[in-house]
C-alpha cells in the first residue's frame, strides 16, 4: 500500500488539495501499478511561520 506524504503551507482551497490528491494518485496507480484503492495521499499542512529553509523562517 503506497502512501505519499506532501508537505506545504496552508492557505490553499480544498479544490486544490483535492485536485492535487486525485493526480498523484493516478501517477501512483500506473507506475506502481496498484488498485486505486490501495494509494494513500496525505497533505500535512503548516503556517509559513514554522518553515525553516537554510535555518531561516519563512
């Protein structure tokens, strides 16, 4: 059962995360060749606050 973790900052619609979602689970489902059932998306969501690239907030 594959499961693919996106990271990213909130704010965006529920639109886009499903439409997001729905794409990487197609991409799952023809290169791993698993039912559709099987793919598992997570979207995990933070404030631009608590991102740190390079050691500096964002």
């Amino acid at each position: 059962m594959p499961i693919v973790t996106v990271a990213m900052f909130s704010g965006r619609t529920q639109t886009e995360k499903d439409r997001l979602a729905e794409a990487i689970t197609e991409d799952i489902i023809k290169i791993l060749k698993v039912e559709k059932k099987e793919a598992i998306v997570v979207i995990q969501e933070a404030p631009r606050g608590n991102w740190y690239p390079s050691g500096i907030r964002v």
